[in-house]
C-alpha cells in the first residue's frame, strides 16, 4: 500500500500581507496628527502654567516691594525666589524654546513667551 503524504505549509500570501500593511498604514494615518496636535497642546498648557507662576511672583514682588503700575524694575533674576526652580537652578522654560520676558507692572499680563502667537495653540495668558 502505498501512502501519501500532504505537506501543506502554513504561511501568509502576498495578498494577506499586504492587506496587513495596508490596514497599519491606515492607522498610523489617523493616529500621529492625533498625537502631534496632543503634544503641541500639552507643550502650550506648560509654558502657560509656567507664565502663571512666573504672574504670580510678579504680583508678590510688586507687592513687597510696593510698585506702582507702570514700574519696569523687576527683572527675571528677580523672580527666582518665589518660583520652584528647575534641577539647573534657572526658571523653568517654554517646551517648545521660547523666552520668557517681564512687562511693566500693572499690564494685563505681566509676563509673555517670545512665541505667544507664533505657535498654535498659542502661548497666552489669559
């Protein structure tokens, strides 16, 4: 009696492949604008929360120092003392590269990043 043996090998056909890259592709099309506009997003909501807090030891400096509105005498240097400082001693700074720079007091707001409106979602307080 003679036997025949069926080797049937598993494996994936061309089609099945790229029917797979296809649908990877697709995704990855979604997702990383998703995750670009994230990023952009929560860059901004850190430097605004930086300007916060750099706002608000402009008001305590102010304040102790008994400024009127319009005096520029405050600078960055300054402010050190009254912000939690980062692991190199400096005020925290914009994600995205920007600079932080102080108005006189008594303007709305007292502190801006130099890419305020040059990035979206811009980095304003508000």
């Amino acid at each position: 009696m003679k036997t025949v043996s069926i080797s049937k090998r598993g494996g994936f056909t061309l089609v099945e492949i790229m029917i797979v890259v296809a649908i990877i592709g697709l995704l990855a099309t979604i997702s990383i604008p998703n995750l670009m506009r994230a990023r952009s997003s929560s860059q901004a909501n850190v430097c605004i929360n930086n300007l916060r807090q750099i706002e608000s030891a402009v008001q305590q400096i102010a304040f102790v120092r008994n400024l009127a509105d319009g005096d520029a005498s405050i600078t960055l240097s300054d402010v050190k003392p009254y912000l939690k400082l980062n692991s190199a001693g400096e005020i925290p700074s914009c994600p995205t590269g920007g600079t932080y720079s102080l108005l006189p007091v008594g303007q709305n707001p007292q502190s801006q990043c130099s890419l305020s409106n040059t990035v979206s979602p811009p980095h304003i307080l508000q």
